[in-house]
C-alpha cells in the first residue's frame, strides 16, 4: 500500500513548511525547496528533521 493522495497534500516539510513529493523510487518524500528526503517505513512518513537526508539531485515524481 502506498501513501493515500489524500495524505501526500496535506503533509509538508516540518523544516521549511513546502511541499513533499514521492520519490521516484517510492522509498521517501523530498521536499521541494530544502531537498530533505524522508524515509517511508512500512508506509508511514518518517518526518524528522534530524533523521532526514539532503539528496539535490535525487528525482521525485511529478
């Protein structure tokens, strides 16, 4: 099961409050100004700042 539409709308980057796309491998939600990527664990968001990784150049669905 993936993440529901629904709930990838309202989710946002706790760091800088802009909106989170999916990966393109699924795996994590990069945000959209910062480039922090969250890891998904058994499809639940993992949205803490410190656990987070900055990946610029990893592609997100559009």
């Amino acid at each position: 099961m993936a993440i529901a539409p629904e709930l990838l709308e309202i989710l946002a980057c706790p760091k800088c409050k802009t909106e989170v796309k999916m990966t393109a491998d699924g795996q994590g939600l990069k945000c959209v100004q910062c480039s922090r990527v969250y890891r998904i664990e058994e499809d639940i968001p993992v949205m803490i700042i410190e656990e987070a990784t900055i990946e610029p150049d990893r592609p997100v669905k559009s």
